[in-house]
C-alpha cells in the first residue's frame, strides 16, 4: 500500500462546491484533482497552464482607469438630478456617435 500525507488547504466554500460538482462529473474527488495538479507540475517542472494578467480593450482599460480616478478622488463623477437626466443624455450621445434617435 502506498504510504499518503495529508494536505490541508483554505478555500471559501463556493470555490469548493463548484469544484465538487465540476469534479464529480469526471468521476474524481477534489484530492483526486489535486494529486493530478501537483503531478502534472512536477512533470512539466511548473505550473501546468499559462499564467496571465487579464488583458481588456482600449476602452475597457480607460473605464477601469477611470473608476480607480473617481474612487481615488483624482475625478469628480458626474451626477444626475433624476433618470430623466441621465436618459436624456444617453440619447444626445446615441444621437451624435449615430447620426439618429434610439
């Protein structure tokens, strides 16, 4: 019989629900996963996937750029008296990038 030790590991809940029931449709235990994972990274000598910063588009990144401004206080945010006000200026930009009216 093969000698095992125990690992012990932190993770929210969630993560380890979803993880069951991925896991459980391939027919192995979350320790099964793990002893794969570790595995495959002792074999390739690393980790076994591609590690990557998400990358965003042009326009998502100066979103995000200007979100961090906003709650940093580097930029004021724009504030609307009513729906009405923020609608009617949602159409006038529709208008003027489209050339006509929602």
């Amino acid at each position: 019989m093969l000698k095992t030790s125990n690992l012990n590991i932190r993770i929210d809940p969630q993560t380890k629900q979803g993880a069951e029931r991925l896991f459980s449709t391939f027919g192995i235990t979350i320790s099964d996963a793990v002893n794969i994972f570790l595995r495959q990274s002792l074999l390739v000598g690393g980790l076994p996937f591609e590690m990557k910063q998400p990358r965003y588009n042009a326009e998502t990144e100066a979103a995000m750029q200007e979100a961090r401004d906003i709650t940093s206080g580097k930029k004021k945010s724009k504030g609307y008296s009513g729906v009405d006000e923020l609608f009617a200026e949602l159409d006038a930009e529709y208008e003027a990038e489209n050339g006509k009216g929602c």
